[in-house]
C-alpha cells in the first residue's frame, strides 16, 4: 500500500529547481496575485540562494518596482527580496562579495532603476521608504560613483532623498541621513545641490529637536557628519553656509553646550561622553573653513570672530570640566581661527579666559563663604601656562595646542613676533618662572624635574619666534647672563643654550629636552653669521657636539641633529671665526671623518620620525604602553631639515676659502678674502693698460696733427684747381644758353604749328558731323512721314471693309461668304503692305546706325589727333627734364647755374664735351 503511495507520489524538486519554476512562473504571469505569490516563495530563497535567485528574478524583481508600485504589500516583499540578496546568510555557500557588485551593476546600468527606488519616496508608507534607503545604500556600497551619478541625473532625486530629513519617523530620518552622508564625501556637484535643497536648515532642525550638542544623540552626530561632508573643500557651499547667517548659529550650539555645562545641575555623567562627540564634530566643521591658503579662509575668519565663535572656542578651551580631548580641539580650532590674519591676531591678544592657575579660597563675610566669580586672565597668559606650566601626562594634547595656538598668534606677523619676545627678554629678567627663556637657560645643575616636554615646548615656541627673521635674531643676541662690571663673566644666550644641551647629554637626560635646544640652534644659526661667530665663541662647545656624535649610538636622533648643527656652523662659519673655517673642516675631517658626518645626517633624514613625520600621530595616541608620546620633532623644523637636507650634507665638500654670500634684511653678507684680493689684483692689471692706452693715445694725437696739415694743403691746392674748373664752366655755359635760345624758338614756333592744323581738323570734323545729323533727321522725318501716310490709308480701308461687311450681312449667307473671302484676301494683301512698310523703317533705322558709326569713327580720328599732340608735348617735357640733369651736373663741378632762364633742352653732347675735358685735365 505504501509503495503504491510512494509511486503515485510526485517527483521531490529541489532548491535549484523550485528557484527556476518561481523564476518563470513571476516573469510570466498576469495577475498581480500570482506575481506576489512567486515574489513570496523566491523571498524564501533570497537568504540562502542569492546566486541563484539573483540570476534568475533579479530584472522581475526591479520590474515590480515600477509595475506594482501601487501595491504597498507587493512593493515590501519585493524590497525584502531585494535586501536579503544583498545581505545573504554567512553560512550560504552561494555568499560572495561579487553577488553585490553584480546587483549593484544592474541597478546603476540603468537609470529608471534608480529612479524607480527614488519615486518610492513620494510614498508615506513606511516600509516603502525605509526599504528603498536601505536598498539605495546598499548599492551605493557596491558601486558609490555610479550611485552619485544616477541620484544626481534622477529628476527630482536630491529633492526626495533631503526631503527624507523632515520625516517625523526616527528609523527613516536616520537612514536618509546615513544616505545622504555616504552620497556626498566626494561629489562637489552633489554637495552643492543638497546644499541648496534647504539641508542646511533641516540639519540644524534636526540638531535642535534632538536635544543639540548635549542631549542630541547619534543623530546629531550624523548631522554633523553630513554638514562635514557638504562644506569640506567646496567654497561655494562654504560661501553660501556664511552668507545665510548659519555661522552665528555655531556659536549659539556652543554657547549653549558651556551654559549647559555651567548650570546647576550639569551634564549627566551618562550622557558626557555622546556630549564631547557632538562638540569635537561642531569643532571640526569648523575647522573646515579654516583650511590654510584656501581662497575663502580670510572671510570665513573674519565671519566666526564676527559671529562670536572664536570667544566661544576660548571658553571651551579653558573650561576645567569639559574633556582634554575637546579642549585641545578647541585650541587648535582657535589657532585655525586667527592663523594668517594680522587684524585678528592684533585683537586676539585682547581676550580674557578663565584663569588655569590654583583657585584661591573665597572671603568669608559673617562666617559664609562668598561666592566670587571665577578669575580670568588673559589669553596669552594662559596659553603660556597651558604650554609651560608642568602638568599631567593626559593634558599633553592641551599642552601640544596651547604651544599650536601660541604659534598661530605671531605666523606671518613680525610685529607680534618681536613684541613676544621683548615681553619674553623682560620676563627673563625679572627671573619669571613660565619664560621661555628662564626655561632654556636655567643652570642644569639646579634640577630640572621630569617633565621633558617643558624645555621641549619652550624650545619650539623659541624656534618659531627666531625662524627666518633676522630681526628677532639681532634681538635674542642682546640676552646675556653675567654682570661684567662686577667681574662676572658674561654669558650670551646663544652659549647659554649650547651648554644646557651639552650638559643635557652629559647628563644622561631625555633626548626631547637636547632635541628641543638643538632645534632652536639651528634655526638661529642658519644663514646668521654673528650668531655663528657668538657660538663659537667658547670653543669648546663644538668639540663638546663632534665627542657626542662619536659617543652616543643610542640616541640616532640627537646625533643626527647634532651632525646636521655642526654642517651649519661650518657652511655659515667666515675666515674671521673665533675658530676659523680652516680649522673647523679639520675637526670635522679628522676628529669625526667625513663618512661619519655624513653617515649620521643620512640616517637622521631616513628615520622614521623625520622620513613619515606627515603621516605619524603627533600626540598622546602615540605614546606607548606608561611611556611618554613620540612626538619628538616640531613640523616646521622637519620641513627645514627636509628642504636642507641636501645643503648641509654637500657642506663639507666646500673649501675653507669660500664664505657663504648670505642676504640678511636686503643686504648681502660674506665673501670669500681670496675673491677680494683676486679683484685688487684685476684692478692692478686694468690700472697698467689705461697707462698704456694713454701713451698709445698721445702718439695717435700726434700723427692726427700732422695729418691735419697735410690735409689743410690739399685743400688749398683743390681750392686752386676748383676756381680754374669755374671759369671754364661760365664758358662752356654762355654757349650752351645760346643754343638752347635757339631750340626753344625751333619748339615754339613746331608747337604753334601742330596745334594750328589740330584745330582746323577739329573744325572740318565737327562741320562733317553736323551735315551728317542733319541728312539723318531729315531721311528719318520721310520715314515717319510715310509710315504715318500708309497707316493711316490702312485704317481707312478696314473701316470701309467693315461697313461693307455690315451691308453684306444683310444678304444671303453665300454672299456672305463670298464677302468674307474677299475681305480675308483684302486684309492679307494690307498685313502684306504694312509688313513691307516695317521693313522701309528698319531699314531707315539702319541707315541711321550706319551714320551713327560714321561719326564715331570721325571722332575717333580727332582722338588720334589730340593723342599725337599729347606727344609732342612728352617729348617737350623730356626735354626739359634732360636741361635739368645737365643743370645739375654743371651744379656738381662746381659752376654757377642761374634757376631763371628759359625752357630746358638736350644738352647731352655738350655734356659730353664737358666729360671729356675734365677727363683730359684730370
């Protein structure tokens, strides 16, 4: 019985083959109940057979989306599918990250498929929304530019997607906003345009119902991720965020956050840490205005001190309950708000903060404890103390920038630099305790403690002060210790901070207090030759520098450094040195070797410190397990070893007997002594060759004169020569103006004749054409006359013919006909007559064509005749302009031609003659 069961059983299908038959049954079917049955049944497989599924319903699938979009059921199983095949089960054997690449592209291969997700978002429905946001953010995972590239073609697309931030529903608002911030890290065309779909003013609406920057949670945080990602490197939305007055409301979330902080009851404990998450992202939105050299930086910082950010910023930085993390973002962000910008730097010095030094006890008044106010200080003030004052290894970030915002103060602003140090050299001499240079010239031997990044910071703050500016150079070298009056010796700044650094090595300390000084030493030293020559004074501190490097292994940096200061003193070093370049090269060639200095110069510039500084963290994350931070180097001073590098190194090389020429405030300093007296010994040279030139010179003055007297004679003998030329021209011209008396007439009188005859031909011509228009008009009057005579007969004859027509038409009809006849051969005899009288006037027309011709060709030889005597009148003219020539080489021998005698004529012979006369006396 069983096996009759089992074999009227119908065949077991498997998953394969259930997918392909749902497959086909969803691409072929009609009803809308039947496609949302197979939709189900391939749901069921999404998870498990993604391949499968994907490669036989995948197109039916995105086909439902615009066929049943009207079906809300229909469209959520359909997204549910379409989730599930790009989140399959990790255990399936068909997962592959392929799988979502090859979904991806078939969504973004076609626009409408996209368009399709995004029309879903007209709809209220939840699902439908939700879904589609999801399913858009999944390919956008796969494939984020072509995604970018479809959202921004899509009409209406933006429009929809920054529509979704104003949905009161939290799952929805937050994975359109997840949405929008993977959309926009890397499209500016995307960016602008959800800028200007109002995503500014939905963000901070969504900021403010969430509770702003203290109480907001998550959502505020990816608020501002997508704020991040709309003004990052795009000034035109940067622009349009400041010209809409967002700005102040920056402040205002601030403000709020410290008000906050400050009131009675505070901040949870709970919600402190999401709290310091939505500051540290606000700063950094901030921050993104603030990028250096950018176009806009100088109006986006004037906008935020305007709007009162930076004082807000400060307040942060300062606050002792806030995190240190954000007030050393608030520090640096301070920094960004005023680095570049002199007005602003002039006028940050003005703030006050809340002062960072132990608070002292409030008075007591009737045994209670007054409340006072927090003491302030000014801004200066506190980031010195922040930056110098020995604290705990957590503010070491707050340290870092506090020293990053004190750098910001004086960058690009020589002023503020040289009052800085003024106030600094002033402290100093009051024995201040957090000086910069009471710090770095303190006597070793009265203790240091154990906090090295206090010398460190010192130094760095130093370094920038002196870094390519001569003036505050000259400034620092006044600063000495050591009354001399009193016969103490008197020590300069310079020697001060070369033996702290030899007595920090001696001395066994941390290798950041000897890095700190050498980089405030080189940083003086370059390209500043009093400072070299102060250095070397106490000669025994380069000796000291060269038996370091030969000693110390342990420390690759120190000695690396310590190589690349001894390569300045010796390329900036001169001839007048307390120790000599000559001599300096010898302790380097000999006491170190030139494969040593090298060697630890090379290593120093391929260590990881120096090589990957950009890329290394330089705070407290990169401190080791109870160590201190790697931070050993200041940024500024690894691009001048880095840009240097190859100088220092090449040094060496350089012979003693040349200085380095260095421009120091437009003038130029240093030359080599061999140079100068190789120039005495040109001049010398030059000085003997104008001696020689002046003898040339008097013997050429010499021979001028006596050429001169020679030619003073043979001008006299040509002027002798020259009048006995004169008379034999007035001769040789009294005949020539008889013969050219005598040509004129012969002209005058051929002249009178041509135009006699000229004239009687044009008469006799003009006499011939008037006969001839007068024989003309009269033949063609006959002409007329005729013509007129036998038309008029004509007419008279068809107006006979056509009363006997009349008549006859009262006959019989033969008669009729015969009348007809008669008259047709009458009429053709008159069309005959008139046809031969047309031709007597053609030819009358003719005749008078031919006349016409006849006077034509008569005043064609009047033509002839006035082109003859044009001619002749040529001929006058080139006669007269041969007279001229003979003139004018009469002029060139010297004789004198009168300019007012008659017309010219050919004098060639007798030009001639006078050629070769002068020949023969020649």
């Amino acid at each position: 019985m069983f096996r009759i069961l089992e074999s009227q059983a119908p065949a077991k299908q498997n998953a394969d083959t259930t997918i392909i038959t749902l497959s086909g049954r969803l691409q072929s079917a009609t009803l809308l109940e039947d496609r949302r049955a197979a939709i189900l049944g391939l749901r069921s497989f999404a998870k498990s057979h993604p391949a499968s599924v994907a490669s036989g319903a995948l197109k039916s699938l995105i086909s439902c989306l615009n066929k049943d979009v009207e079906d809300v059921d229909t469209t959520k199983i359909v997204l549910e599918t379409l989730l599930m095949l790009f989140n399959p089960d990790d255990t399936s054997p068909e997962a592959s990250d392929d799988i979502a690449l090859w979904l991806a592209d078939e969504f973004t291969q076609r626009q409408e498929n996209i368009t399709a997700l995004l029309d879903l978002l007209d709809q209220h429905e939840f699902f439908s929304r939700l879904y589609s946001l999801q399913l858009i953010s999944a390919v956008s995972s796969a494939r984020p530019e072509r995604t970018q590239e479809c959202v921004y073609t899509a009409p209406l697309g933006v429009s929809r997607l920054v529509a979704v931030l104003e949905d009161k529903r939290e799952a929805v608002r937050s994975e359109g906003l997840a949405l929008l911030t993977a959309l926009t890290p890397s499209s500016p065309e995307l960016q602008k345009l959800v800028a200007f779909e109002s995503a500014f003013d939905r963000i901070f609406g969504i900021i403010d119902a969430e509770g702003a920057l203290t109480h907001g949670g998550v959502a505020v945080q990816d608020c501002l991720s997508l704020l991040a990602n709309l003004l990052r490197l795009n000034a035109s939305n940067q622009s349009y965020f400041r010209e809409t007055g967002w700005v102040k409301k920056l402040a205002a979330l601030l403000s709020q956050a410290i008000r906050e902080e400050d009131s009675k009851d505070g901040v949870a404990e709970w919600a402190r840490s999401q709290r310091d998450k939505n500051v540290w992202g606000l700063l950094a939105v901030i921050r993104l205005f603030l990028l250096q050299g950018s176009v806009g930086t100088q109006a986006n910082q004037r906008s935020f001190w305007h709007s009162g950010v930076l004082e807000q910023v400060l307040e942060a930085s300062f606050h002792p309950s806030i995190d240190m993390t954000i007030k050393a973002e608030a520090l640096v962000t301070a920094a960004d708000l005023i680095r570049g910008n002199g007005p602003l730097q002039e006028t940050f010095a003005q703030f006050e903060v809340l002062s960072s030094r132990p608070e002292e006890l409030s008075p007591q008044v009737n045994g209670n404890i007054k409340e006072a106010p927090p003491p302030r200080d000014n801004v200066i003030s506190g980031l010195l103390d922040l930056a110098l004052a020995p604290s705990s290894m957590q503010a070491f970030d707050v340290r870092l920038a506090a020293c990053e915002c004190l750098k910001a103060y004086f960058f690009g602003h020589a002023p503020i630099r040289l009052f800085f140090l003024r106030r600094a050299i002033e402290g100093h001499t009051r024995h201040e305790a957090d000086n910069i240079l009471s710090i770095l010239m303190e006597n070793p031997e009265n203790g240091r403690g154990t906090d090295p990044y206090r010398f460190w910071v010192a130094s760095v703050i130093l370094f920038h002060l002196l870094f390519e500016d001569f003036e505050a150079k000259d400034l620092a070298m006044t600063v000495a210790e050591g009354d001399a009056s009193a016969g103490e010796e008197v020590v300069t700044c310079v020697q001060s901070l070369a033996g702290n650094l030899v007595s920090s090595k001696q001395r066994g300390e941390d290798e950041r207090v000897s890095l700190g000084y050498l980089m405030v030493l080189c940083g003086w030293l370059y390209e500043d030759h009093a400072a070299v020559n102060d250095f070397l004074g106490e000669g025994s501190s380069f000796q000291s520098i060269v038996q370091a490097i030969q000693m110390n292994n342990s420390q690759p940096l120190v000695s690396g450094v310590c190589a690349f200061l001894l390569g300045i003193i010796y390329e900036f070093s001169t001839k007048d040195s307390p120790v000599p370049r000559a001599t300096l090269q010898q302790i380097l060639t000999t006491q170190l070797s030139r494969e040593q200095y090298v060697d630890k110069i090379t290593k120093l510039r391929e260590h990881p410190m120096v090589r990957d500084f950009e890329v290394l963290p330089q705070n407290l994350d990169s401190s080791h397990l109870g160590g201190l931070p790697e931070v050993f180097f200041d940024k500024t001073f690894v691009d001048f070893l880095k840009d240097n590098f190859s100088r220092v190194l090449r040094a060496i090389d350089r012979s003693p007997e040349i200085e380095v020429p260095v421009i120091a405030n437009g003038v130029q300093k240093g030359i080599s002594r061999e140079l100068v007296d190789s120039l005495k010994a040109q001049v010398d040279d030059a000085n003997q060759k104008i001696q020689k030139l002046e003898a040339e010179l008097v013997t050429g003055e010499r021979k001028l004169s006596q050429e001169q007297a020679d030619h003073r004679k043979a001008k006299e003998s040509s002027a002798v020569e020259l009048n006995r030329i004169k008379s034999i021209n007035e001769a040789l011209q009294r005949n020539h103006e008889d013969d050219l008396q005598r040509i004129t007439k012969d002209h005058q009188i051929i002249q009178m004749n041509q135009q006699k005859a000229s004239e009687e031909a044009i008469r006799s011509l003009q006499a011939e054409m008037r006969a001839l228009k007068e024989e003309h008009d009269a033949t063609a009057a006959r002409a007329r006359t005729r013509n007129d005579e036998e038309v008029n007969e004509l007419q008279s004859t068809i107006h006979s013919l056509e009363a006997q027509l009349e008549k006859g038409g009262r006959d019989h009809v033969q008669d009729l006909q015969t009348q007809h006849e008669e008259h047709s051969s009458k009429i053709a005899g008159l069309e005959a007559r008139l046809k031969r009288a047309e031709e007597r006037a053609s030819d009358s027309e003719a005749g008078s064509y031919s006349m016409r011709k006849d006077l034509e060709a008569k005043e064609d030889a009047r033509k002839q005749a006035q082109t003859e005597l044009d001619d002749l009148f040529l001929v006058l003219g080139e006669l007269e302009e041969k007279r001229a020539q003979d003139k004018e080489r009469l002029r060139s021998y010297g004789a004198t031609v009168s300019d007012d005698e008659g017309e010219e004529d050919n004098i060639g012979g007798d030009s001639e003659d006078i050629d070769g006369d002068e020949s023969k006396k020649t």
